[in-house]
C-alpha cells in the first residue's frame, strides 16, 4: 500500500495545469453526478476537488464514508466549480483508512455539538476548520514567545516536575507516591526559576504545570500551560514591560502569519497598544467605590470586584501595588511604603492572565514573610539556601498560555484552545 | 537600592574605551594591590576586571566574599593585565547580595566536587562556566529542534500528563489521586500523537514525561524530556530520515552558534554525516553471532548486545527491523515478512537515543495484537475509537533529549544535562 504524498494541497494551484501529483487527505464531501464523482479532499494545508471518472475508480469510491483516507495520483486540470479554482482529475484512487458511520459529531460542524461531545472526539474535532485554526494558532503563539524571550536573551530552562516539598504554601497540590516517598506535582516554577537566576539571570519555561482546585469555571483548568520569566537585576517594572511588549508581539504576529486561521474562526485581531494602562490597587479600589463597592486597603478583590473594573478597564491593564500581605511570601516590599508591594497582574478586561513582580533576595526577610504567613520554613530550607550563595535581585512573572491563547482567539472556554483538558471532572480522553 | 544594568559584559570592549557604563554580576575574585583591588565580575554574558580606587570604594569591598552579587558604575578603560583587553574604572559599587562562606562548592571548580554536592547546590553550580555552558547548549538544541521541525510542517502541540488510564501497558507508571479517582502521569505522549494526526497530520511535542523505574544508571531519570514527532502519510523510513536531519542540525547549529560554550566544556563538535548507518536486528545478531553471542531470532537485545554492538558501530546508527513480538501493540508489521516490525531504534555506540516505526492504522489489527500482549482493549477504548474516524497511515518516534545532550556535550551522566535531575533516590532541591 502506497502511503506518500508528493505535495500537500495547499501547495497547488492552477498554474500547475497538467503536473501529476499524488495527494492525501479526509473525504470532506463526496457527490455522485451522472458519471462522474466529485471528492471534496482535505488536508492540514487546504482543500481541492478531486473528479473521479472510470469504472474502476467510481466503484472504488462508491460506498467510500465522509472522514475516510484516501491517497490520489492525478493531474492538475483548471476547474469549473465555483469553490475552486483548480480541480484534480484522478487517475488511481487508493483508500487508506474507512470512517465508520455514524460518527459522534459532525466534523464540518453543520451539526453543533455541545463541546462535551467534541472533547469525547477531540482528535475528529480538528477536522473542524475552527478548531484546527485554534491550534496553528497556537503553533505560531509558542513560536512567536519562545522567538521574543530568546531575542531578550532568556535562556529556556526544564525545571521539575515532580518536586519533594509543597511549594507556596502547599494548598491545591496534586500528591503522588514516589517510590517509599511522598511528592507533589509543581503548580508553577516560582522557586526553581528564582534559584536559576542566580547563574543564568534571564531564563524562560514554557510548560505544563498542575493546580488541584475543584473549580468549575470556563477558566480555570487542573493541568495548564504557563509561560514563566525571572530576571535577575530587573524590577518589576521592567518585567512589566517585557510582558506587554510579548502580547503586543503575540497580536502582531498572528495577524501577520494566520490570515487563513483568523479567518475561518470569523475573528478580527484585535492588537493592543503598549503601553498597557497602568492601575495600582488603591486606585482600583476608588473606582470601586465610586461605584458602590466599598472596599479597604488589604481587602482582596473578589471575582465580582474584578468584573466591575473588567467593565471599566475593557482591554489589557495591569492591576500593581497590591497590598503586600495579600501576595505570596517572595514578593518584595515597596521601600517607600512597606505594606505595599511590587506586583501586578495581568488583566484583560476582568481575567487575570498572568502574575508577577519583584522577588525578596534576602533570605532573612523572606524567612520573617514566611513566617508571617504561617509557612514552615524549614520547609524551604533548600530553597533559601539558594538565597546565601549571592542571589542577585530579579523579578519575573507567570503568564497562563491557555487563557493569552482565549483571549487572542475571542472565545470564553479555556477547553476549547486545549487539546485534551483537564478539570475535576474530566481525566479522559 | 539601584539594581539595573546598562550593558551585559559580553557587550563591552576596549572601543569602548571612555564610555560610562553599570554592570552587574558576581565577584569571582578579589585581589588587594596596595591602594587597589581588583575585581573578576562574572555576568552570564562574560568577564571583566573592576580596578577600585578611592577610601570609601574600597572600604565598600574590603569585607566581600567572593560570589557575591554587585552592581558597578565606572568608565570602560584599557587594561594592562594579562587576561584583560579592557577593565572598567569603578566611580559607585554597590553590594546587591552577599555570599555567606563557606560555601557548599567552589563554582569555580578549582576544589572539585562530586555531583550530589553539586546537584544539591545546583543554583551555585551553574555559575561554574562548565556547568553554564552545558544548558547555554541545551537552549540552543531545544531552539534549533523547534525550529528545524516547524519548518518542516509540524505543528507543536501540548497534550496532558495526568492520563486516565495506564497507556502502553501500564508497567511503570507513577499513580496519582485525581478528585476521586485515580490517575497517571504519562510515559510518553504515543496515544494522543497518533490520535491527533486525525486532523493535524504532522506534530510534534517537547514536554516532561514520566517512568517509575527504580533504574540506578547513568543514563536513566524518572522524570526525563522527550521530543516526539507523529507524521501522517509517512513510512518509517520517512521519519528515521527526519531524525537523521534533527540530529544533524542540532550538531551543526551548536558548533555554530555555541563557539564560547564548546571551549568552556573543552570539546570538538564531532558533526555525524547524514545517513546514518542502518543495520537490521537479523544483521545484528549475526555480528554478535561472530563475536560468539548466540542469539535466535526474537531474543530481546540485552544491554551486553548493545555494548557489544556499539563497539562494532561506535557512532550514530539505526537498528531496525526488530521482531514484531520485541515490539509494543502498536508498531505495524513488514507486509512482506509480518514477524519483522517497521521500527528503529536510534543508537549512538551502545546508547538508545530514541525509538520509532510506522503505527497500526487499522483497529482490528491493534485490538489483535492488544489481545496477544495480554492488555485489555476496553482499557484503550478511548483511544480506539479515534482509529474508526478515518485514521490516517502513520509513523513517528521520541527522542530521549536528556540523552541527545550527553552525546552533543560528551558527558556519561544524563544528571548533568538535566538542572534538577529526578531519580528513585533524588527528590530535592
């Protein structure tokens, strides 16, 4: 059985008239017209009519089922069709793989289904162009960030995985037994990166990480994609700037680079201007209280306050100064106003997308937040060992991928830019 | 507390003689010479002397240890000293961080350490330039692989790692708690590649996996990166080509683009040529045959074989062609010899590098041979069903990183390839 292609679809054309050519692709559509067939061929790269004649070649394709495999040598010819601008006249049709009907969802999505159904069928889904378009976006977004960061000189690091001790408090950890000892799936590089700037300075992970939160919202996922920087000798203000700069560059470069796929998901992109609006938390909650809700400094803002300030703050925006005790221990004081603390969120509209600011560096203070906050920090005693060795002062954030990717591609659920996602409820396919 | 450089120290010169600049980095030595001291200032970028004049500077660093972290302001000048081409005449130094003595290792590794004590100081290992060089390396490989295989038309894709069930029979496999039900964390990404040549036809993947294997050898972690690619419409051959290509471009781009790093690690890029030798198991057991290893035909290759066999072949080459039997349920069958499987194993000398074959595309077949390994096919039924959607032919290979990174950098232990290495005995840092 021949199984090779000599060219992808998307290669062809009608300057090719008369070029015999072997392609392969699903059967999108097929039609019987007196003694002819008609296949609507697909690949990854495009789509052309194939013209089945011959007796042998039609009784081939005639029970052949929508979704089926084929491999077909032919000639390129000029086509008459009204969709399409050359056509291939087949010579010998092979069929490689048969689709058993009826299939759980309609691929071509005149059907709807419910996205529990295409989750269930997520490898026929991607024959939905919307869907694959997701995910060569997707393609081009990891490109495009891994391209920027290395150009800023971000070294990409692999930290673990698989790590022995909860970090960050410990809440929402994933444990497994590994071997006779217990450990944990890491929810963020936090610590390993922070550590990792004191050889390498600027470093990048792009990776999965895992949260064990029994949340059902369209944004919240249990194994999630992050992208993490830290830089050593950057405030958090610099890596603000990197972080905005990676959007924007995000925007551009899909713009430029997946016409096709921004089109077949009916989407304009919307690319943002840097810099991004700046709001501290004190501001954040005047606007609140100008309308209604009345809030404290060092209260947190709750789901319902960020939706407010979504509506007030529709785009990209930072959300910085938080009160320092409502940040995790490594997050370094304003020194001019203590209780105050150098972070900030990423926000688009009300979805927070990504989480950063400037590190603590000196071990006594991070052991005196620690304790704070009721952390064990003989918990952390390999990682603050790291903190006497010269640790320079760095700064850095998370960004969710699979949240950047949502808002990028104008859709709500975080499951339909994730291949095979991950919440309390669903473990498979 | 000013924290920020104006330039990296691989970035000045002595053209730049007279040009004020701030630089940070750690002191990697301190000498006192009269009414001077001279420091050795290490960035991740390079190296330069500090020439400290003045009372108050040179109170500042009379106390400093070495490895700690200091931000210099001065003018770049040239200098005399032999190791030199410039320095930089200090006007500010300020102290960001102070390394505590002893420290755990000397990173310079005049005293030299063994690689727990190095492992379990790892941030501190990493301002050893050996050290540094080896993931300055590992970032280029991973940018090199990513690039070389978008180019080609595969799309990279991110697929879970907390996997319902125990795929690929299931030996090995770290257990989790997830919710109320139980899960694992997967060994490789083989069911879902196959699956998602459905519609992506070409992808690739570079993540964590995961093997519980109490494995005490110099080549084997519990928690290890691979590079996988699954192609539709390709053979095995096909691939074996594609991975010859990788390997190629990885060697050529780090000799290019990794001249400094290569020196620090005192070794020449031993570029291979493409093609690599092929040699089938049935000619393999004939060599080991002559070298008196009596082995019939569907003896598993142990690792004596291996060693033997490198010795015959000592650089890269495929080992192909191996019993169907040797094989896991999804590797498809020679059609004109269906004991004999399409698969290859890449060695280098006695090493596995990675491992690959063309798949079963039919599910009759994999339900047959899920049945002869003993495995249960409602197990796998998730992944079955995707094979009655029209799946197309399909061939591909993981590549263990780890391992392609001890070959490029000539290191024996995979630990020093890997910045926090996990096996049965290390869990920490």
């Amino acid at each position: 059985m021949e199984i090779k292609k000599t060219h992808n679809i998307g290669t062809l054309g009608p300057a090719m008239k008369g070029q015999k050519v072997v392609v392969g692709g699903w059967v999108e559509d097929l039609r019987e017209l007196g003694k002819l067939s008609f296949i609507t061929l697909r690949d990854v790269t495009g789509v052309s009519q194939i013209v089945v004649a011959g007796s042998e070649n039609l009784s081939q394709v005639k029970d052949l089922t929508k979704q089926s495999v084929v491999l077909v040598t032919g000639a390129v010819q000029e086509s008459k069709a009204r969709d399409f601008s050359f056509e291939i006249k087949a010579e010998k049709i092979e069929i490689l793989s048969r689709a058993v009907h009826p299939l759980p969802i309609d691929p071509l999505g005149r059907l709807e289904s419910g996205i529990d159904n295409r989750l269930n069928a997520r490898a026929l889904d991607l024959r939905n162009q919307k869907t694959a378009s997701i995910f060569k976006i997707r393609h081009h977004v990891l490109l495009c960030i891994r391209k920027m960061l290395s150009e800023s000189g971000f070294l990409e690091v692999n930290t673990p995985k698989i790590i022995g001790s909860a970090s960050e408090g410990g809440a929402n950890l994933f444990s497994l037994k590994y071997f006779d000892k217990q450990a944990y799936l890491a929810q963020s590089p936090q610590l390993y990166k922070e550590q990792l700037t004191l050889g390498l300075e600027r470093i990048f992970e792009i990776s999965s990480f895992y949260r064990a939160e029994k949340s059902h919202t369209v944004r919240h996922l249990t194994e999630f994609t992050s992208v993490d920087i830290e830089s050593a000798f950057m405030d958090y203000t610099d890596v603000m700037e990197i972080l905005e700069q990676l959007v924007v560059s995000v925007f551009d470069h899909v713009e430029k680079n997946c016409t096709e796929d921004i089109k077949n998901l009916g989407i304009e992109i919307k690319k943002p201007q840097a810099p991004f609006e700046r709001v501290t938390y004190k501001q954040a909650i005047e606007e609140l209280g100008k309308q209604g809700l009345s809030l404290a400094f060092g209260d947190d803002l709750l789901d319902s306050h960020l939706r407010t300030l979504g509506e007030i703050h529709p785009g990209f925006y930072f959300l910085t100064d938080w009160p320092l005790k409502l940040k995790p221990f490594y997050i370094h004081e304003k020194e001019d106003d203590p209780v105050v603390s150098k972070s900030f969120d990423l926000q688009y509209g009300y979805l927070e997308l990504s989480s950063g600011g400037r590190r603590l560096h000196d071990p006594a203070k991070i052991k005196a937040r620690l304790e704070e906050q009721g952390l064990d920090s003989a918990q952390f005693e390999d990682h603050l060992k790291a903190f006497d060795w010269g640790m320079p002062p760095h700064s850095g954030w998370g960004l969710g991928l699979d949240r950047l990717m949502a808002v990028l591609t104008q859709i709500d659920n975080v499951r339909e830019v994730v291949l095979y996602p991950r919440d309390p409820e669903r473990l498979f396919p």
